[in-house]
C-alpha cells in the first residue's frame, strides 16, 4: 500500500484575497515559516519520493521540503491547479457578485470558469495521476505537494461524495491529507492536518 501526503503549499501574499489559479504567486514570510514546518514533518515520516505543482508558490513549498529532507523535487503538470480561466487573478470581492461564480459555487460538478477546466476534468487527472504514482511504487510514501482544489476534488473522490460537496472538505494552506492507495483500492487516513508550530 503506498502512503501519498498531499500536501496545500504554504501561504502566499495573496492568500484568501485573489483567485490566484495558474497565475505566479509566491511564499511569503509566513508561508516560508510554514513551509519548514511541513519539511520537519515529513522528514519524520520516512518520504521516499517527491513531486510537485508546476505552479511558483508550490515548488517554493517543495525546495524547503526537499532541502530537510534531501529528496529530490520532481514537477508533475498533473498536480498542476484548476485553471480558473478569465478568473485568474480577480479578487474574491470582485467575484461575490458575479452570477457564474455563484452558480459554479453550487455546481462544481456541472459548471465551469469562463474559459477554464471543470472540476470533473480536474478530478479524473489528479486521481489518475496518484493511482499511477501509488502503482509505480508500491509501499512508497510519496509527499505530493498541490493546491487546494487538487486535493479536495481527491478527497471527495475516495469518500464517493459529488463535487458539489466541495464545501465540506477544508483544505487549509500547509495541511497535510494523508491517502493510502493500493490498486483500485484507496482511503482516507487524515484529513487537513495542520502542522504545528
């Protein structure tokens, strides 16, 4: 059974103000903090391989990691944030009013950005994705590090809940959620693990 921790990048300047998406962002002092929190985590958890976002904030995350750990950060375009499209960038008070947003809001699983990916198109990559990883290395315990939406729509796939049930699933900038994952056979170990300070 391989052990994946998937791992929300740190904060950023940004955090809970923009809908950053594939735009860059990167760590703040804070999130620099945070981010050597989680590598003193994982280096206690016997990490045998790593791979994260394309996207700045979270290989920002990954280095500080890979340098506790002394394993090797590989970039895997699959771990890669939803693409909010013509919502990149844009402030959340920007957003409250528009009506695709709220409506997205209630229909994840049958709505889309403007010119972005849907949320079942993100879910059916980022589970593909982890199934091949776990099945390339059985008994592996690989720290995956990604974005919220990632994660969640993951999560909401191991627990058989639709998307539009993504408001249940927290997933807190530097959280850990621990999955096991043998064959077609996967659970939830942890869920949104802060790392203590």
């Amino acid at each position: 059974m391989t052990t994946l921790f998937l791992t929300r990048h740190a904060a950023h300047m940004h955090i809970d103000s923009v809908l950053v998406g594939r735009a860059g962002a990167q760590l703040n002092q804070e999130g620099r903090h945070q981010a050597r929190r989680i590598a003193d985590r994982l280096a206690c958890s016997g990490i045998s391989a790593m791979q994260s976002s394309p996207q700045l904030r979270a290989r920002e995350t990954a280095v500080i990691i890979a340098g506790r750990t002394g394993i090797p950060v590989e970039i895997a375009a699959a771990l890669d944030e939803l693409d909010v499209g013509a919502w990149t960038g844009l402030s959340f008070s920007a957003l409250r009013n528009d009506p695709l947003w709220q409506l997205w809001n209630r229909n994840r699983g049958s709505v889309r950005p403007p010119r972005g990916e849907s949320m079942p198109g993100l879910q059916a990559r980022i589970v593909r994705h982890l199934t091949e990883i776990a099945a390339a290395d059985p008994g592996g315990r690989i720290a995956v590090v990604s974005h919220a939406e990632p994660i969640r729509a993951a999560v909401l796939y191991v627990l058989n809940l639709p998307l539009e049930e993504f408001w249940r699933i927290d997933i807190a900038p530097a959280s850990v959620t621990t999955l096991l994952i043998e064959g077609d056979r996967a659970e939830l170990l942890a869920l949104n693990e802060a790392v203590a300070a």
